[in-house]
C-alpha cells in the first residue's frame, strides 16, 4: 500500500463547470504523476511533479492544469470540463530509487 | 518513437489452461524498463513486475512467468493453470529514461482475459 488516496472516487459534472481532482500521499514520496484511462488507449499521462511547485506536461495535458504546493498533494484541474474529459483519472507516486509507479483507486469522472 | 503494443484485445480462457499474454515494445534507447500492471474489476492498478533492458533472464513467481527477449521486443506474461481470480486487464509499461523526473510510463492498450469456471 503506498498511501494514495484520491477525491473525489466518482464525480458527475456539467460541460464548461471547473473540476478539481485531488491526489493526496502520506509518505513524502517526491514524484506523483496524473494519467487517464480511457477504452482504447491505456493509461496517458496528463502531468506529472518532481517537487513542490515543479510540475511538467505529459502527453495529453490540454484542457488541464496541475499544482503541487506541498508535498503530500498533487491536483489536477479542469478549468472548463468538456466531454470529451469523461474518464478515470489516476494519480500515481514513484519511490524515490525505484522506477515503478504505484497508483491511487482512481476517480471516474462523467462530464454531462 | 516509444510505444507498447499489446495486440491481444480480449483472450477468454478455462480455468487451469495456460495463457500467455503477448507485450511487444518500440525504443530507441538502449537502457529501460518495462513493466506489467494487473486492473481486476475493482478497478485499481496493482504492479506485477519490473525488467530493465540489461537483465534477459526470465522470471517466474508462482503461477506467474515472464519471458524478456531483446532480440523480438517482446515481453511477454504467462499464467500457469489460470484460474477465475486472474481475470483482469494486464497492462505492459514502458519507461525510457532511467531515473529522475521524465520516469514517464507509456501504457500498451491492454489486454482483457477472462477465465471461465
């Protein structure tokens, strides 16, 4: 158990409404990533953290944005929720030495 | 580019029967890691195993057998006598770049089995 916790588990929201996803680890771990599932095509990496404040893109970051102002929270932001955007969302931390990725229980998100 | 093919959409077998579960890479880059991920149907992400590009040797853990080899970039997973609890989505991963923040998985597309009682 690497101690991630995600909230919400399941959100509905209505296109064009802001969304918050949160991502919240316990052991200091200085690495967490968000991905999307979506049928097709596997997990993609929207963002990911290499510290507090130290964020970078991934493959699919349009229409989000992230922050991480301490270490134990990483958030993901859809600033105009589209369509398009309904997925499961994971958020996932890699120990410090290793290069395994370990990952939260997912938020599945239905924008309406 | 890297990417991960996983070509097997869906594989339905019976329990006990041997299943093998085909992962083939794309890389340029001579040092990486590729993984597998098991999603039963609860949904969460479990981490099975890690192999780095300098370690060929195969591995087994109980019912479990992965077989890396460079030559065909494949990395291909084997369930021994399957039974009803393997049924899950079998993700293989892909990382590039060792070490330090760009550890950025990419996901194959994965491959649903289903074992029948």
């Amino acid at each position: 158990d690497a101690g991630i916790t995600q909230s919400p588990r399941h959100k509905v929201t209505e296109t064009g409404t802001p969304v918050t996803l949160r991502c919240h680890q316990t052991e200091n771990h200085r690495y967490m990533y968000w991905y999307r599932q979506d049928p097709g095509h596997g997990l993609r990496l929207i963002h990911y953290s290499y510290g507090v404040k130290d964020t970078d893109k991934g493959e699919v970051s349009d229409g989000y944005s992230v922050s991480r102002s301490k270490t134990e929270d990483f958030l993901l932001t859809l600033e105009s929720a589209t369509s398009s955007q309904t997925s499961v969302y994971f958020c996932a931390i890699r120990l410090q030495g290793r290069d395994e990725q370990y990952f939260g229980p997912g938020t599945r998100l239905t924008v309406t | 580019a890297q990417k991960v093919t996983q070509a097997q959409t869906e594989i339905s077998v019976v329990e006990k029967e041997d299943v093998t579960l085909d992962c083939v890479y794309e890389t340029r880059d001579t040092t990486y890691y590729l993984f597998w991920y098991k999603q039963p149907p609860s949904g969460e992400l479990v981490f099975l195993i890690r192999r780095n590009s300098f370690d060929e040797q195969n591995e087994i853990s109980g019912r479990y057998s992965w077989n890396f080899q460079k030559s065909t970039s494949s990395f291909n997973f084997t369930i021994t006598a399957s039974q009803v609890v393997d049924s899950a989505v079998y993700f293989c991963a892909l990382i590039e770049t060792y070490g330090g923040a760009t550890n950025k998985l990419i996901f194959g597309t994965g491959t649903l089995l289903a074992v029948q009682p």
